[in-house]
C-alpha cells in the first residue's frame, strides 16, 4: 500500500517508478487467498474506514471504481476489497512496472545512482530509492545508508499475528459474523459475508499479540489446529469439521508507537516509508507514501522528470 501509494502519486508527477516486492502477486499485508471451489480469505488486513482528507478522497474514488464496498456484517463503517482485499492492492499495479518474486538483498548507491540487487539479479542505475517494507525489513537495508532513517526504522516495533483460514462444510449458523477481543483469539471473521465473496463457509481467526508472540515458532499445522478449538471454545460450538484448514504467520503484522513520519534523504534521494511511519494501519500506509511522493517531487523538481527512473523495494 505505502511503496504503490509513493509510486503512483510520483507517476503523476512524471517519474517512471519500478517496483521490486518479494511476494508472489499483489497484496503485502492487504493478502488475500482464492481458491477454487469458492473458498476465499482475506488473511491480512480485515477492512478499512474511510478516514480523513485526502485519504477519505482517495477512499471515495475506490469506491466509485467499485474496488470497495461496505460490509454490513462488519464493524460500523467498515470497508473491504471486493472481490478480496487485495483488490485495492493489484489495482494500484496497473501501468507500473512491478517485478513480484523479486527479494532485495542489497541497496548499493554509487556515482550514477542506486542499484538494486536480490538472489541471482540486479537492477539500475535508478535516480532514486525508496524502501517501503515493514520498519523490521527496513532498518537493515537502510542501515549501511542512512543511520539515521535505519535508527527510525530499528526503533518501530511490530507485534505478531498467527492467522488461520478455515473453511467449514456446514455454515456456523449460530455463530455472528465477527468475534473481537474473545480470550486468544484478537479476531474472527465470516470471510464470506463480505460482500462480492460468493460460496463456501470461510473463516478467518487471528490470535492477539501476546499468543502469538507465545506461539510464534510453533508448528503451522499445531497452531492451525489449537486456534480452531479456541475459536471455538470462545464461540461456544463443538469444533466444526473443516474443508480446510491452513495457518500464516505474520512475523511483523501491526507496528505500534508510529512516530517518525517519511522518511527522505535528498543528499542520497534514499526514502522510506510505511505503515511503521504514520499511526493508521493501512491510512497511515497510504499517507506515509504520498507524503514521501510530494517530498521527493518538490526536492527533485530542479531536475528533469523524463531523466528520472526511480525504484522502490518492498
Ligand atoms: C493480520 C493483519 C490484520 C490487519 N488488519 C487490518 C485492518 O483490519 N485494517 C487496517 O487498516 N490494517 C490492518 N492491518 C495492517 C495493514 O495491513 C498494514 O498497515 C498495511 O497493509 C501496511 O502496508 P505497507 O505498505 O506499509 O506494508 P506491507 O503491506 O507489509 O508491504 C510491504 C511489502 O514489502 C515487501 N517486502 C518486504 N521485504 C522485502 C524485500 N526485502 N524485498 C522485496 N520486497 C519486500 C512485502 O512482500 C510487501 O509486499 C492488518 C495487518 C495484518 C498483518
């Protein structure tokens, strides 16, 4: 969201970003997980409000090109990707050149600029860089850099998130479609009644901060198991019978005491940006990448937009 908010509002401007992100397809923490026979997540991000300013403009538009829609089952005011949460994400791809399966080992800044460089490839020179990953990814490509931005960067914390998709052959009719805060489990969600979701009993369950950190090197498939039954413990239902059953980790899901804002060095046209930047999850994301945009188009502007190709990681 932050590194395509950045390349998107810099396109405008003239610049032709290319993005670098290790995931397989679009979605960083906005993933989702379609499979055939109409079983469908959102395993990352839940939904979205629609906020304030220019971030509340940029929401409208979402919506008017119907890539959201409300979820009335959903908390007040609640949001969502449609047909998946990662809608918002793919369709922020369209018109730039996005390389996926693309892991950033190495930033390297020399007399033509940077250069980018991952397990068996390399890319440059680009005029400038911008690293929007999550703070605990950042700080050490930033470090060799800019101690400064790596120090912001070392300085945000993220806490954990074990995440467990289920699909069930019966419907959890007595169940409600959201469960918050019931003991372990911070989360539990009726992924299918999100609107634009068509089919199968699907669930999403996310323990808290404190279990997962507690659990975070368990077995995926011991995890995926003890979180069904307290989900249903905490629902007060026999464990129901799963179709299927799967758990992600997310190492660094939610970063709290965002303070440091984007990040830009002019000198070294390094910047940074990201959910760790800005209070707001998914806004803050948002905002930190058009903030930095503006920054970099107003120290940039003396030089000639057509010479610039710039490259974002993350
Ligand atoms: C389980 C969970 C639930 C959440 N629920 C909500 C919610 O309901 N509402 C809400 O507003 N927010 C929610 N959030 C938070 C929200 O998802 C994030 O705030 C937002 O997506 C962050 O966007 P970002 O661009 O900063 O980071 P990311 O989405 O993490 O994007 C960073 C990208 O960098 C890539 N990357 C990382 N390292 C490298 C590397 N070395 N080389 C190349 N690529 C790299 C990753 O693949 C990823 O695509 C949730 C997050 C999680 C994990």
């Amino acid at each position: 969201m932050a590194g395509l908010a950045c390349a998107g509002a810099l396109r405008v401007q003239g610049y032709e970003p290319v993005l670098f992100d290790k995931g397989r397809r679009p979605g960083g923490r906005l993933s989702s997980l379609q499979l055939e026979d109409g079983m469908a997540w959102d395993f990352g991000a839940q939904f979205l409000l629609a906020g304030e300013g220019a971030f509340a403009a940029q929401v409208s538009a979402w919506r008017q090109a119907g890539l959201i829609a409300p979820w009335p089952e959903g908390p007040e005011g609640a949001l969502v990707g449609v047909p998946a949460m990662s809608t918002l994400v793919a369709a922020q791809c369209g018109g730039h050149d996005v390389r996926f399966g693309a892991q950033v080992q190495r930033i390297e800044h020399g007399g033509d600029g940077w250069q980018v460089s991952g397990p068996g490839w390399r890319e440059g020179p680009f005029g400038a860089l911008i690293v929007a990953t999550p703070a605990e990814q950042a700080a050490p490509l930033l470090s060799l850099h800019d101690l400064a931005m790596a120090r912001e960067a070392a300085a945000a914390r993220s806490t954990p998130c074990w995440t467990v998709m289920a699909a069930f052959d019966q419907p959890l009719a007595a169940v409600p479609s959201v469960l918050r805060d019931a003991g372990p489990i911070a989360w539990a969600a009726r992924n299918s009644s999100k609107p634009g979701r068509t089919g199968r009993e699907c669930w999403v369950i996310q323990a808290g901060a404190q279990w997962s950190a507690d659990n975070l090197e368990c077995d995926r498939e011991a995890v995926a198991e003890r979180l069904l039954a307290l989900f249903a413990a905490q629902a007060g239902i026999e464990p129901p019978s799963t179709i299927f059953l799967k758990a992600h980790r997310w190492r660094f899901a939610l970063p709290y005491g965002q303070t440091a804002g984007a990040q830009w060095n002019p000198v070294l046209r390094l910047g940074a940006c990201g959910d760790w930047c800005l209070p707001g999850a998914i806004e803050g994301a948002w905002r930190s990448g058009t903030d930095l945009a503006a920054r970099i188009a107003c120290s940039l502007e003396a030089a000639p937009a057509e010479s610039q190709r710039l490259s974002r990681t993350g």
